[in-house]
C-alpha cells in the first residue's frame, strides 16, 4: 500500500476503510434494487393482470346470462322492463370483450379462444336473443313458442360457458408457470445477496485488518509504558511511531508524561529525604538549619535564611537559621521582622512566592576562600500550615532556576510548615506539661482541703437526709389533707348545685303564682290581699337572692369563675344606676348621684357584668344602712396606686361608692368581708341580708385584677372605693374561673345568643302589649304538676289555649296531635324521656325545625344553656320565671315566626 496512506490521520483511516465498504455496499444495492424491480414487475402481473383476465372473463359470461334471462322473461311475460338486462349486457360485452382482448394480445392460442367465444356470443345474438324480441315485439307469439320447444340457443349458450370454462383454465396455467418462474427468481436472487455479503464481510475485514494494525501496535507501546509507570517504573522505553496521525500524537504525549513521571518521582524521592531528616529534630533552629542544608544542595543555593513566626498570632518573624553566613554577617539582614514589614514580611502576610532577578550589586554576596559574586536569583517564599504562614524562606542562587525547581521549593515548603508546627506545638505542650505539673501540686494541696471539708459537708448531709425524710412524710400527709378538701369542696359544690335545682323548682310555681296575685287582673281581692301576696313574691325574691349569693360565693372560692372583658361605657352609669337604685332612694328620701370626674376616660375594658355586680352589692349595702343624708358613686383617675401586696402598673380607675349611714366601727372592718359575717347580730336583725355581698364583691375584685378598699367612722359613713385597671383594650385574665348562675344570663332575663341584638332592636320588645299571644297554643312541659299551673294560669289570662305534658314521651304524642301548637316550653330535668332528647326528637325525627321551642330550667349554668342550644333549643329562661320576661321572649319568637312565614 502506498505510504501516503499511513501518513493519513486515524479519522482519514477509518474513512477510507468505511468509504470501500460503502462503495461495495452501494453495488450490493444496485444489483439487489435491480432484481427486486423486476420481481415487483412480475408481482404485478399476477396480482393485478391475471386476476382482471378472470375477471373480464366472467363478466362476458355474465353479460350473456343477463341477455338470455331478460329475453326470455320478455318471451314469456311481454312486460318490456325484461329487456333492461338484455340490453344492458347486449352493450357491456363487447366492451368486456375488447379490454379483455387487449389485456391477452401477447398470448396468440388465448386470442383464438376469445375469438371463437365472440363467435358464439354473436351468432346466439342473431339466431336467438334478438330473433326472439324481433318476434315478441311484432306480436308472433306462436313463432316464439316454437323457437322455444326447439330450444336452439340454449345449446349455443351452454358452449359458449364450456368454451368461458376452457379460457379460464388456459389463464390458470398459465398464471401456474409465472407463479413457478417467480420462486426460481427469488431464489436466485437470495443467492446473489449471499454472495454480495460475502464480497462485503471480505472487504471489511481485510480493511479493518490494514487499519488497525498501524493502531494497534502503538497502542500496545503506550499500555506497556503505562504499565511500567503503575509498576514503579519510571524508566521506561520511549515509544517510537513512523505514522504522522492521531497515534503519533498518543506516542508524543506518552513520552511527556514518562518524562513527568520520572520528574515527579525525582521530586518525591527529594521529599521523602528530607522528610527522614526534619523528623529527627526538636528544636525550631537545628530544623532550619537542616532543611538549609538539604535544601541548597537540592536547588543548588548558595545562600540562605530561614525566619519562624513568633507570637500568639504570629505577628512577628524571627531569623533562626541561616546558610552561608554567620551571625555577624549583616548582609543577612535584620533578627526580627514585623508583619508586613519588608518583602519577608509583605511575603508571610501576603502568603505568596516572590521571585528576585536582576539584584543590585551591594544586595548580597556569595563568597568562598577565592572570591565573591552577586547571585543572579533570589526567592522569598511562605511556609504555610492550614492558611497560617509558620515560617518564611529567603534563598539566593548564582543560577535562574527551572519549573522544576520551584515545585520542588513548593513541596519542600509544605513538608518544612507541617514540621515547624509540629516541633512549635510539641515545644508549647512541653511547656503546658510544666506548668500542669506545677497546678497538679497546687491542686494536690487543694484536695486535701477540699477532704476535710467533704467530710464536714457529709454530717451535714446526713442531717439534711434525715430532714428530708420529716418533710416528705409531712409532704405526704398534706397531699392527703388536700384530696381530703378536694372531695369536700366537690361533695359542697354537687350540694349546692342540687340543692340550687330542688329550691328553684317550687320557688318558680310560688314567685309565678304571687306575682299573678299581687297583679290582681282579676280585681277580686282585697288590698290586704295583694299585700299578702306581694309579700310572699318578695320573700321568694329574697330567697332566690340568697340561693345566687350562696353560688357564686361557692365557686369563687373553688376558684372556677370565667372572666370576660368587653368595653364598658362609663357615660351611661348615670341612667344605669338611676334605673337600678333610682325609685329606692326616693322611697327613703335619700339623695342620690353619679358623678365622673375629669380624665375618666369614656370607655375601659374590663367585665362588664362582674363590675355592675360589685357596684351593685355596694350602692345596695350603701341604701340598706343609710337612713338620711343621701349616697354617691363617684369615679376618678388615678396615674398611680398601691396597697399593701397590690401594686399595679399603669393607671387606675377608683369607683368609690360614698354613703351618710351608720359606719362601721374599726373592729369589725375586716370581719365584715368574711362570708356569712355582719357588723354585729343586731345588725342583721335590724337590716337583714346573709353578710355575702362584700365578701363576694371583693373576691370578684380580685378576679378583676383590681382590690376594694374601706374607709369608715360609726355613724358618720362610710366610703367603699374598688380600683381596677384603666385598660383601653381587650386583656386576658390570668386565671381561669367559674361561669356563675347570674352570669348564665343576660342581666335582663335569659335569651339565646342571637335573641339578643334581634331584640335590643325590636321596639315591641319591651312593650307590655301581649296581643300577640291572644289566640296561639301554647305546650307546657314539665313533671311539676305545680309549675304546669302556675304556667297554665299565668298564660290562659292572656287567651291563649294551654296543653300540658309531664314528660318527653307525652309532649311528642301531642306534639304529633295538635298540629296547631305555636310555641313549647320544654322542661329540661324530667323522667322517662328528659328534655335534651325529647329536643332531638322534635327537631331531627318530626323535622319541627321552625317550631319555637323555650327551655326552661333549674339548672342556669351557662354550660347548662349552651347544652339546650345545642340540643335545638330556640332559648333558654331560666326557674324561677319572671312572668315579664317569659312573655316578652314568647311574643319575640311568634313574631319571628310569622314575619319568617
């Protein structure tokens, strides 16, 4: 092969073995592509052109059947639309006939079977199909029967089907024989692809043998030389190539790195040297000073120093070692060098190489005992541990160093830093040793004063141990002590809320039926009569009063009162009170005012309902014990105060309620704040009351972040101020504390959330017109026979038609009756079915959900009436009953009831 061949690049190479390969593959194709037209050719003529024979063939066939049908179902029937075949096929055939003969022109024996088939066809024609309609059509019926009794066209037809047949059959074989010729075609054809395969699987393989051979053999040279390198060996063979291609280049650069190898294997033995020699020394001078030496015959120095980095933060460079030179020689240069101070110590902040050429004469000299001469080189280089600069190399040589000497230099420096650190740190742990040997002695004295003193504190641990035991146990029976209270204070409060349901149940019956009484609508009693009967109202009143005061005083010393704030609006004390304490103090003849004095703010943020409760129990107090003179509730602002273990921050408000009465003596000022506790016995036997009111007003003080205080003198007055807060917006109370029954309900009556504001804005709400009852039905539920009369009076003196139930089972079953039922009040704590799920029923089983349905119960905690709510109560009163109330709320939800039909 010519030379210039092997001079090609690798990519020409496989170029040139890929392009014969095409070129064989191209002939392949031509041949193959050549064979394959012919076959398709052949593939056509049997698909397409033999089957069309037969098919032309059969439709003269056909045509002649179509002729003989139509004329002779004209023969028989005379009915003309026979001959629509007839002529129908009468003019296709010859059609049919010529395609046909055109399609068989190259086939000389078939043309004279078509030949002899058109003979037939047309003599039948003459003879037969059209001498018949001739004959119909002029009405010589008699000659047509004959015809047909003779029957002479029926054999010239049954020849020309035999002579169809024969023509077909001729076409069969013929088409046989193709069929037979195709198949020899084809095989020979895969014949010749083998062969052509061959040519090209040859023509491959000798080009890939000539190819890779020049690849080969270089590669294999490469893979020994990199073998030899992984074995150790850097001495290898260089690799010798005569081709100019891609190999060529692999070749070359083989060699560099052979020659990289072995100069990184001369620097790795240099290192390893030097290595052996620094691990051998301790002290930072007699390592520099070995490192000099091995350096300068390394590198071929002849003059040099070395400066280590003093200091905690190595501010500071100080020369140790130097080579060449003694220490009186000066144009070593200076002892001591600061950081950043010349190109030593530019060059250890900097951590970065400098390389000196070009050196003026007077910079430094290397001399032996013949002479001296300025180097032509010098370099300052940073040794460098973990970023910090640990010593600094200056060297000077007569010749320009190589690359190879400053990697050496490089990786000299770096084996150089990890040894100064080693031999610094190993030279401060010495020195930490020292001074831990000299602590552990301190220490040492210390321990054995530190025993005398343990064994001092062990005695009085022991004390402490046997004190511990004494409190635990005494721990342990406080606990039991508490459990004890606990279960008393739970036992009293299940008391009281049961004893709050059985009194309030008769009370509701005896305050309904006073109250109706006192009212004498019926103006049948007498005026002694109605003042029996207010009196009776009263006293239950009073009662009721004192049931609540019991209650509340109860769960505010149980600690389970719930605090919440709202705005109050200081402007409207001055109607509130007057509407509350108004018609009292001109009963008594007694003046009585509410005064706000300047800086108190229009509105403040605390509970609204504990505050008017407070104020209430004190204007109360203030009426009941002042008998002239007059009582004033005055509110001011305070910037600041305090009290003993009260000390708020921020401003005050002081509501400061102010009476002319009988005081009270210095004595009794604290006892009257107990429970249950007066001034005196005769106190009580003159004024009455149960002594609660200020002992629940100042724990509700308490409760309100604020405290009530006391100033008296015996019949001159007295002056109760409460101080709270003067917050202008929302707070949280910092403990959590019982819902009372009074704030169970909306201090005008008890009405479901959303009753409220509907009410507050409906303005028929308050007005005494009950007009709105007249004629409605009313169901009372309830298992206390007296309670249903008390209703059942009360609401029939307002015609309205009342039916009763006593428990849940009989108010469904009249509920199910009465269909005209406007309003239920539904009894909450009864037997057989109680009213939560007699609720349920009505509103999920009956559907009854615009039913107005009332709950009225004993029980008036707010958990109590959010429960009925949440049964499907429309609202909730409360017993005992205020008449008022109860008929107020039934006109509000009729009304509500129509107006929503």
């Amino acid at each position: 092969m010519d030379k210039n061949v092997w001079n090609l690049k690798v990519r020409g190479k496989i170029a040139l073995g890929y392009s014969m390969i095409l070129l064989v593959l191209g002939l392949f194709l031509i041949i193959v592509q050549g064979r394959i037209s012919e076959l398709e050719q052949e593939t056509i003529m049997l698909s397409g052109h033999d089957m069309q024979v037969n098919e032309l063939t059969f439709q003269i066939e056909k045509n002649v059947l179509d002729m003989e049908t139509g004329q002779r179902g004209y023969a028989i029937t005379g009915d003309e639309s026979y001959l629509a075949p007839y002529y129908d096929g009468l003019e296709k055939w010859r059609i049919h006939y010529t395609k046909l003969n055109e399609m068989i022109s190259g086939n000389p024996s078939q043309l004279d079977n078509l030949k002899n088939i058109r003979v037939n066809i047309e003599t039948w024609i003459v003879k037969s199909g059209q001498y018949v309609v001739d004959l119909k059509q002029a009405g010589r019926d008699a000659e047509v029967n004959a015809y047909f009794h003779a029957d002479t066209g029926k054999s010239i037809v049954e020849q020309i089907r035999k002579q169809s047949q024969y023509f077909r059959e001729i076409e069969k074989g013929t088409t046989a024989k193709r069929v037979t010729d195709l198949k020899d075609r084809n095989r020979q054809l895969i014949v010749t692809m083998y062969v052509l395969w061959s040519m090209v699987a040859l023509v491959a393989i000798a080009a890939s043998i000539l190819i890779s051979g020049g690849i080969v053999k270089t590669l294999k040279n490469v893979i020994d030389a990199i073998n030899h390198i992984a074995d150790g060996d850097s001495k290898a063979r260089r690799i010798e190539v005569n081709t100019k291609d891609e190999i060529y280049d692999l070749a070359i650069a083989t060699n560099r790195l052979l020659e990289n190898v072995e100069r990184e294997q001369r620097i790795s033995d240099q290192v390893t040297r030097m290595s052996l020699k620094l691990q051998e020394k301790t002290a930072p001078a007699d390592l520099s000073d070995t490192f000099l030496s091995k350096l300068s015959t390394m590198l071929e120095i002849q003059y040099g120093a070395v400066y280590i980095a003093q200091g905690n933060y190595g501010d500071s460079l100080v020369r140790v070692s130097s080579y060449a030179g003694g220490e009186e020689d000066t144009h070593l240069g200076r002892e001591k060098v600061m950081l950043g101070e010349g190109l030593v110590g530019q060059c250890a902040l900097d951590q970065n190489l400098l390389k000196l050429e070009e050196l003026p004469v007077d910079y430094i000299n290397i001399s032996s005992g013949l002479g001296r001469t300025p180097p032509r080189q010098a370099v300052i280089a940073p040794a460098i541990f973990e970023n910090r600069t640990v010593a600094v190399v200056e060297v000077a040589s007569l010749m320009r160093w190589t690359p190879e000497h400053f990697t050496l230099l490089k990786q000299m420096l770096d084996l150089f830093a990890v040894s100064v650190n080693s031999v610094m740190t190993r030279m401060q742990i010495e020195q930490l040793y020292s001074e831990s040997q000299t602590m552990n002695e301190e220490l040492q004295t210390q321990s054995e004063e530190l025993q005398v003193q343990t064994h001092e504190l062990i005695n009085v641990n022991s004390k402490l141990e046997t004190q511990k035991e004494f409190a635990e146990n005494t721990a342990s029976e406080l606990e039991k002590m508490n459990e004890e209270l606990e279960r008393s204070s739970r036992y009293k409060s299940e008391f009281l809320a049961n004893m709050s349901h059985e009194l309030r149940t008769p009370l509701n019956s005896m305050l309904l039926l006073s109250q109706i009484l006192s009212e004498n609508q019926g103006g049948n009693l007498t005026e002694e009569q109605q003042t029996y009967a207010s009196v009776i109202h009263s006293s239950g009143s009073d009662l009721l009063a004192i049931i609540n005061d019991i209650l509340d005083l109860s769960k505010v010393e149980a600690g389970k009162m719930q605090i919440e704030t709202s705005a109050v609006n200081l402007t409207e004390f001055h109607s509130l009170f007057d509407g509350y304490f108004g018609m009292t103090a001109g009963s008594k003849k007694l003046e009585f005012s509410v005064v706000l004095k300047d800086r108190v703010p229009d509105i403040f943020y605390t509970d609204e309902l504990r505050l008017h409760q407070i104020l209430r129990n004190l204007l109360s107090n203030a009426f009941k014990f002042t008998e002239k003179g007059g009582v004033k509730l005055e509110v001011s602002k305070l910037d600041t105060f305090s009290a003993p273990g009260y000390h708020p921050d921020g401003p005050m408000l002081a509501f400061s309620v102010i009476d002319s009465g009988i005081g009270i003596s210095p004595d009794k000022r604290n006892l009257i704040f107990e429970a249950f506790q007066q001034a005196d016995g005769s106190t009580a036997r003159k004024f009455g009351g149960t002594g609660l009111g200020l002992s629940i007003s100042q724990q509700l003080a308490k409760l309100l972040g604020g405290y009530l205080t006391l100033k008296s003198k015996p019949n001159e007055g007295s002056i109760f101020t409460l101080y709270l807060p003067c917050r202008n917006e929302p707070w949280e109370p910092q403990g959590q504390i019982f819902e009372s029954e009074a704030a169970a309900t909306v201090e005008s009556g008890t009405f479901a959330k959303g009753s409220v504001e509907e009410m507050r804005t409906d303005n028929s709400f308050y007005s005494a017109d009950y007009g709105c009852l007249t004629g409605k039905t009313v169901l009372v539920v309830d298992d206390d026979s007296r309670n249903i009369f008390a209703l059942t009076q009360t609401l029939q003196k307002y015609d309205m038609k009342v039916l009763t139930a006593q428990n849940g089972f009989e108010c469904l079953q009249i509920v199910r009756e009465h269909p005209e039922i406007g309003i239920v009040l539904l009894d909450i704590m009864m037997p057989v079915l109680d009213g939560y799920d007699t609720l349920s029923i009505l509103r999920e089983e009956l559907l009854l959900s615009e039913l107005p349905i009332i709950a009225v119960s004993a029980k008036t905690m707010k958990e109590d009436r959010e429960k009925c709510l949440a049964a499907g109560a429309t609202d909730f009163i409360k017993k005992p009953v205020n008449i008022k109330e109860l008929l107020q709320l039934m006109c509000h939800h009729l009304r509500k009831k129509s107006d929503w039909r």
